[in-house]
C-alpha cells in the first residue's frame, strides 16, 4: 500500500496528467472547446489545493526517494499549478483572438506543468531529468505554435536546437557525477565533499544545464527571440511556471546534493549573478519592443534569484522562494496586459511607441500594467519589492555585501525602463488611431487578482515569510510537520 | 546460476584471456563507434552522414553487450538503429532528389567552436587522466531482463512513468507541429 501513500501525497501532478488524458480524448471524439478548457481549469483548481495542503504536509521521501513531498517542494508545486491557471485563463482569450486556441495548447501545457511538478520536486538527478525533459519539449511546441508569423517559427527551432544542446550537457554532468559518487540520489551525492576531478567536472556541466534554462548570462543567448516570437501568454507561462519548477530544484539540489560544496558553487554563483544583472538590465534599456524588454527584464530577474541562492543559506533559499513567488505574479499579469494590447493589432504590435497614449483608452489595464510594472521595477509598496529586500538581506548576511550592491544598483537602473513603458502610456500623444475593446470577464478578473496578490504580498509579506523561513530550518530529513 | 555446470568455470588464465579478448573487443568496437561518429560530424552529405550514424549506433550496442547489458544492447538495435535512423534515410530519400543533393551542410563560426570545443576536449581528457578509477568486472550472469523489469517497477516506477508522459507529449508536438490545423488562417 506504500505506493497508493505515495500517489496520495503525488496527488497535483496525477491529477493534471489524467486531465491532459481527458482532454485528448475530448479533442478526440468531440472537439468541443468549452468542455477542454472547463477540465483544465478545474483540474488545474483541484490541483492547487492538493499542492496547497501539501504545503502543511510532513516532508517525506516518496516513490523509493525519487521524489520528495512538502517544504519546498510542496511551496515549488504549488507556484507552478497557480501559475499554469493563470496562464490558462488568459490564454483562452488571447489564443482565440488571434485565431490560435488549439486544443493540443491544452493538452501540451497541463503535460508541461507535470513535467514542471515533476522536476519541482525531484529527489534524484533521473527524475530531475525527466521532469525537465517532459517540460522542455512541451515548452520546444508551444513556442512554435503560431506557424505562420517567421518570428514563431524562429522561436520554436532555436529553443530546440539550443535546448537540446544544453540537455545534453545536464546529462554528461549527471553520468560524470554517477562516476564521481556511484549513485544519483540527491542525498547520498551530498555525502561526498570532493570527490576528485571528475566530480567537481560533473557538478559544472549540471549546473550549465541549468544556467541554460532559467537563462543566465551567458547563456541566455536564445531567450530575447524565443520569448518575442512565442505566443504572449505561452512567453508568460515559459517566463514564470518553467523558470520557478528550475529555481526550485536547483535549491533542491544545491541543498541536499551540494551541502558540503557551497564555497566553490557559491563563489560561480556570484560571477554569475553579477554578470546576469548587468547585462539583462543594460540591454532592456534599449530595447524598443516591449515583449523583449520583458524578456531581458526576466533575464535580470534570474540574477536577482541567483543573489539569494549564491547565499548558500537557509534565509537565502527562502528568500528565494518567496522571490519566485514575487516574480511568477507580476511577470503574468505584465505579460497579460502586453497581450491584451496586442490582440488588437496582430503579433506585432509590442512596440513602445504604440503604446504611446493607450493610458487613457481603457483606464483599468493601464492602471494594472502599471501596478504591475512598479512591481517589477522593486518599489514598495509592492511584492517585487520585498522579494528583492529579502534576497539582497540575505545575501549580506553571508557576508557577500558586494554582490547585494550590485544588485541593488541594476534594479535602480531597471527603474528607468520599467517606466518609461508608463511615460509612453501616459504622457506621449498617440499617432495610431486604434479603439481598445474590454477584454472578458475572467481575463479582467485574473489580471486583478494577480494586482491584488502583488500588493498583498507586499504589504503583508509576514504569514508566508515565516513558513518559507519554517522549510530550511530543521534537518533535511526531519519530517516535522510544518505549521 | 540455472543452467551452468560446475565444472565449466573458467580458470585464472581462461578468465585473464577472456578478459584480454573483451578489451580488444573494446577497443575494436570504440573505435567504430567515435570513428562513425567523427565522420558523420564531418561529412558534408546528409546521406552518409545518416549511414555513418547507424555504424556509430551499433558499435555502441556493442559496447552494451560487453557490458552484460544484454537487453538494452538489444533496444538499441531495434529502436535507434531500426526504427529511427530508417526514418531519417526514409525521411532523406523520399523528399526531392535535387532537394537533397543541395542540403550540404556549412561550417560558420570555425575559430570560437573549435576553441570551446578543444577547452570541453581538453577538460574533459584531464579528467579521464586524472581520475582514480576503480575498474569493476561486472559479474557475469543471466536474467537482466527480470532485474531490468523489477526496477522499472519498483526503484524507478515514477521516472519510467514519467517517460510515458514525455513520449506522449512528443508525440503531440510532432503531430501539431507537421499538420495543418484547420482553422489556422
């Protein structure tokens, strides 16, 4: 009966994969498009709270140590799950209007999130590289779904090519690392401090495999392109849900698989960081369109979340946490104004220029992108801000003050482009002549919950603070339950 | 072990030629392996490229065998070598002729690629070189299928199922990417 225990506390992830069953079957026999969004949200609905009660679950190994349930794991799947209904919610509209909404969309994200859950919670580096795997080639399609525009053809090939290069690199470091310790189980690789050359060649190549994916510079050569020429709520899902279940197993691994390392992959993380924040705030800052400046922004994103992780401590990985969480909110709600804007011109229409006196037309998304964007930008009174404040606290409390100077002085700098998106909508004259329409109900009512969520997380950080803090403090293997 | 009379073990010497004869065997099938896979990286025509890929695909299901993994040995003939590469050949011969007699390949960034790649060579030989390895023999015996199928079941029951989920979605990509759905403009 240990398996059934174990599919109970696995509950999210088979829950979406039978819905991604019952929507091919659907797509199948009855092509009827309302029934295969109902089943997606709703499974998606039952799956957040499954994911939401594991948070208070006991952390346990399950599936003979394959996967790992509760703290962070449980925090990892629950993010991942909101942000797929999110992305779901918006999709629908925005597919439909620009005459896109396949049912396969469907079907290929909930696959995607299992993926996701998959990896989010992996306790061994083979279900790590099933779970990136399944997620990367649902990812790889999704890009690539709007055939017809050159742009989205571009996206979808170079994600696969540069992807599959980059697997193979996760790979090679995972046989090396198998060489180095004799086992993939996250644990049992902990115990080794060194384990000579071959080891430490295995540790570099993982990580390569993961700087590839949540695009750190220098390897973020393929995000601008491919978040431009997918599908703007599929760039939002790409964004946020791809690059949360990323962040929350590599803490997973740095954690449990690297404890005795975290001097060495500490100090790459910094030079990593470093780098990441410079580069994606100073190249947003020229870029004219607005989807790609989000694209260069999410690459800036990705060094503030490395400033935590480079901490190597327990309030620096729940910093993190709490950052993705930061991050996965406004990132989908700034997306999903930049697609409501955009399905009224076609895929092309992202330029800051003609966006240029949209502020007034439909006051409600404007005053949303806005939340949203101030957001990004890390001031307060808002959840961007706080997840900032608590990685860069974190990172001086282990002593790398260096760094959080660093950070500090690109996220000043990415003020500028951040609002100069609102100066275009505001105070700039439009020369298009364009009538906005209302966008529907759900769109409007997840894009203010996303607003709502943001300020909430900002204003009253405490609650979800001190359990995150809650995940990191005991032993690994500790199993108390959590508040 | 069922079937294996006592008397039939080899000796000392019987077990250190053997031994001798599995690294010649090695060495032999190494070479065929890397040397396909050189040449189906430096072949300009994508037919021979293809059919240098079947050569390196088997010599690695060679390798399988000489490492008592009898079965995967066998997966790999029948699923890369006769399933996937037929379809590139099919996929090759099928499509125009002049279409394919045009599609050479070209070679940009010569300078900073072969850098990178003779730093990862180099990395990768020092390692090799400087690595304390401990050579196991593996032990000799039959049935990996059953030990195969239990792990499958049992160890690695989550990433088998798991796979099952990828292949399907592989499979729907290939699908939504190659047809034309009817409502797209």
């Amino acid at each position: 009966m240990e398996i059934l225990n174990d599919m109970l506390l696995y509950l999210p992830a088979i829950i979406i994969t039978v819905a991604g069953l019952i929507v091919m079957m659907v797509d199948a026999y009855t092509k009827n498009a309302t029934m295969i969004y109902t089943v997606s949200v709703a499974s998606l609905i039952l799956a957040l709270a499954a994911s939401v009660y594991g948070l208070f679950g006991p952390t346990v190994d399950i599936f003979y140590g394959m996967a790992t349930t509760g703290g962070t794991a449980a925090f990892g799947t629950a993010l991942v799950v909101a942000a797929t209904l999110f992305v779901v919610v918006l999709s629908r509209e925005y597919l439909t209007s620009i005459n896109h909404n396949f049912a396969e969309v469907y079907t290929l994200i909930l696959f995607g999130t299992v993926g996701m859950i998959v990896l989010a919670t992996a306790n061994d580096l083979v279900t790590v590289f099933m779970g990136l795997e399944t997620m990367s080639i649902a990812l790889y399609v999704l890009a690539g779904i709007v055939r017809d525009e050159k742009t989205g053809i571009e996206a979808a090939l170079k994600y696969f090519l540069l992807g599959s290069f980059a697997t193979g690199f996760f790979l090679y470091g995972i046989a090396l690392l198998y060489g180095a310790t004799g086992t993939t189980r996250l644990a049992d690789i902990g115990l080794y401090a060194d384990a000579g050359l071959i080891y430490w060649a295995g540790v570099g190549l993982l990580l390569v495999g993961f700087f590839f994916k949540v695009s750190v510079v220098p390897f973020h050569m393929w995000t601008p392109d491919v978040y431009e020429g997918a599908p703007t709520t599929i760039t939002a899902y790409m964004a946020t849900a791809a690059k949360t279940a990323a962040f929350v197993s590599l803490i997973l691994i740095l954690e449990r698989a690297l404890p005795l390392a975290v001097e060495q992959w500490s100090g790459v993380l910094v030079v990593i960081a470093i780098l990441t924040m410079i580069l994606g705030n100073i190249v947003a800052m020229v870029q004219n369109n607005v989807k790609r400046m989000l694209a260069y922004s999410s690459i800036a994103h990705a060094g503030y979340v490395l400033v935590g992780l480079a901490a190597g401590t327990a309030a620096g990985y729940s910093a993190v946490l709490y950052y993705l969480l930061a991050y996965t909110l406004m990132n989908i709600g700034a997306f999903g104004v930049v697609a409501y804007y955009e399905r009224h011109k076609g895929m092309q229409f992202n330029s800051v220029d003609q966006y240029a006196g949209m502020g007034y037309k439909q006051p409600f998304m404007a005053v949303l992108l806005g939340i949203f964007l101030f957001s990004l930008a890390g001031i307060p009174p808002f959840a961007g801000f706080i997840g900032k404040y608590q990685v860069f606290a974190a990172a001086i409390q282990a002593d790398l003050i260096g760094l959080a100077i660093v950070g500090v002085l690109a996220s000043v700098a990415g003020v500028y482009y951040y609002l100069r998106v609102l100066v275009f909508l505001y105070m700039k004259e439009g020369t298009e002549e364009i009538e906005l329409t209302q966008a529907g109900f759900p769109y409007r009512s997840v894009l203010l919950l996303l607003a709502l969520l943001t300020i909430y997380f900002g204003v009253l950080p405490g609650g979800l603070s001190e359990l995150l803090a809650g995940f990191h403090q005991g032993t690994l293997y500790s199993g108390t339950p959590l508040p | 072990m069922p079937g294996k009379p006592a008397n039939d073990k080899p000796t000392y010497d019987e077990a250190n030629r053997l031994m001798e004869l599995s690294a010649i065997l090695f060495y032999a099938f190494t070479v065929l392996t890397v040397g396909s896979a050189a040449y189906m990286v430096f072949s300009k025509n994508i037919v021979h490229a293809a059919f240098a890929l079947i050569f390196s695909l088997s010599g690695v299901a060679a390798l399988y065998v000489l490492l008592y993994a009898d079965f995967v040995a066998a997966t790999q003939i029948l699923v890369y070598v006769g399933g996937i590469l037929i379809l590139i050949l099919f996929g090759i011969m099928l499509t125009t002729l002049d279409f394919t007699e045009n599609l050479k390949t070209v070679t940009v960034n010569m300078l900073p690629a072969s850098l990178l790649s003779g730093a990862v060579a180099v990395l990768l030989l020092y390692v090799f070189f400087a690595a304390e390895w401990t050579t196991i023999v593996p032990a000799d015996r039959d049935g990996t299928m059953y030990d195969l199928g239990m792990m499958l079941m049992n160890e690695y029951l989550l990433p088998f199922q798991i796979a099952g989920v990828l292949l399907l979605v592989a499979i729907i990509g290939a699908l939504l990417m190659s047809t034309r759905h009817k409502n797209e403009p």
